[in-house]
C-alpha cells in the first residue's frame, strides 16, 4: 500500500479512497452511524437529555472492558453495560416540569462508578491494556463486514421504533404536561426513549469508541436547532450535518496521518461554532 496523496482532483481522490476494503466498510459505518446518531440525537438535544447520553456513552466504557474481562464478546458488554445504566436513570431520575430530568446526582453517580468500574476491568485484564484507545476512541478503520451488516439492523430497528414514536415523543417533549393531560403515557415514553438511547450508543460507540460517540450525538442536532424549530427540516439538517462531519472526517483521515477521531470531533465543534458565530452576528446586525 502506497502512501495515499490528497490532489486537486476530487474523483481521482474519491477513487483512490475506494480502492481498499477496509475505507470502504469505514464509510459505510460512518453513514449508518451518522444517521442513527443524528435522528436520536435530535430527540435527545430537543429534550435536554445531553448530560443522560453522555453518561450513557460512558457506560459503554465499562461494558466493553468488563465483558472482555469475563470472556465475552465486547459487543455484548456495550449493550448490557448501556440498557442497565438507562434502567437505572430511568427509576432514580425525577422529571421537573420544564426540563426532563438529565441533570441529577443520581445520573452523575451512575457516570462515576460506570468509570471506576471500566478502571477496574481494564486493570484486572492484561489482554485488554494493549488497546485502550481502541475503547475510548473508536476504531473506523478496522470495521469489518459483520459489523457493517449488524450496525446496519441495529440502526433499522432503531430507526423504525423512533418512527413509530415520533408524534408522542415530540408532544411529551414540546409540552410534557399538555401530553400528559391528553393521555400521552408520559412516563412510558421517557423510559422507552432512554432504553432508544442506550441501544443508539451501544451500536455508534463500538465503531467512534466510548468518548467519541458525544460527537456525532450532539453537534449535528445542536447546530440545526441553531437554524431551525421545525421538526422534519430540523431531522434533516440534523442528518445532513451527522453526514457531512462523518464523510469529511473519514475522508480527511486517510489522507492524514491523524486518528479519524481528531477530525471527527474538530469538524463537529467548528460547525457548531460557524453557526452560532453566524446567528451571533446575524442579531447583532439586526
């Protein structure tokens, strides 16, 4: 393999992109992931849930350590690790009438010893301390053709329950005590979002990693609520920006010595920054 040069030429670049495997399946999880990330993240953003996906995001952490520690597919210790966590803020979490309940000491303790525990795995198995990073910051470039397919119809699944839940979901989010007067089970459908959220990470952390799945959950959805409070353009701003940050990273990364990580997050954060800088300057204007 020769050391990949990037040209003017953006077909020849594009070419060269696809001549080997292994970008190619990157790309293609990097576009189940962006999507998944951006329509929930939406939801979770919308709702003021950011610091619960968070936690839910590290919990990831010590799920993959603690499953390879007991022999088991790491796979399955990001599902178990983030289903019991969103369990647990569900029961403790109270739910204040304008916000939803994210921002409690009890999601924050749940955070603490989910990190001490992944801490704790990653000490007492030798086999797991060659490649930490590969748990917190994601490896892109070693998806394999099974994860694609599996990411795939977890990200279908997913997709499909946010669908059928999409009106109550938005009612109980917008107006929760309306919704609740209208027989909306409110309470269900906070629960059932978190358990959505959980399984969303579970799936996005094993290909960006534990620390790098926040990225792709928050910026794209924040910067389209920047531009717009109407849901379906909203959605696809969301899922355009998810896509854009992921193809540009990836992208970039190839043609760089650099971890895709590095420009996944830097093209995250500067979105968000040009258009908040934007809506900034566009009031002052005014």
């Amino acid at each position: 393999m020769t050391n990949p040069s990037l040209s003017l030429d953006l077909v020849a670049d594009m070419r060269q992109l696809l001549v080997y495997p292994f970008m190619v399946n990157a790309l293609e999880a990097g576009t189940i992931v962006a999507v998944l990330a951006a329509v929930v993240g939406w939801y979770m953003v919308l709702r003021r849930q950011s610091f619960a996906g968070h936690t839910l995001s590290v919990m990831a952490f010590p799920g993959a350590t603690g499953a390879a520690l007991a022999g088991l597919p790491t796979s399955l210790g990001y599902y178990v690790a983030c289903t019991l966590a969103a369990v647990a803020m569900g029961r403790s979490g109270r739910f204040t009438q304008r916000g939803y309940g994210s921002e409690t000491a009890a999601i924050g303790t749940v955070q603490s010893v989910g990190l001490a525990a992944g801490f704790l795995f990653l000490s007492l198995n030798q086999a797991v301390l060659a490649g930490p990073e590969t748990l917190l910051f994601g490896t892109f470039l070693g998806v394999t053709r099974g994860q694609v397919l599996i990411l795939l119809l977890v990200a279908a699944a997913t997709l499909g329950v946010i669908t059928l839940l999409a009106r109550p979901l938005l009612f109980a989010t917008v107006d929760r005590e309306v919704a609740r007067a209208s027989g909306v089970p409110v309470g269900l459908l906070d629960a059932g979002f978190l358990l959505i959220l959980a399984l969303a990470i579970a799936a996005t952390s094993q290909i960006t990693g534990a620390l790098l799945v926040f990225a792709l959950l928050v910026a794209p959805p924040a910067s389209a609520q920047l531009i717009t409070t109407r849901p379906g353009l909203g959605l696809a701003l969301s899922v355009g920006f998810g896509l854009l940050i992921a193809w540009l990273g990836l992208g970039v990364s190839y043609f760089s010595i650099y971890p895709p990580g590095f420009f996944l997050t830097t093209f995250a954060f500067g979105l968000y920054v040009l258009l908040r800088t934007g809506r900034w300057a566009l009031r002052w204007r005014r």
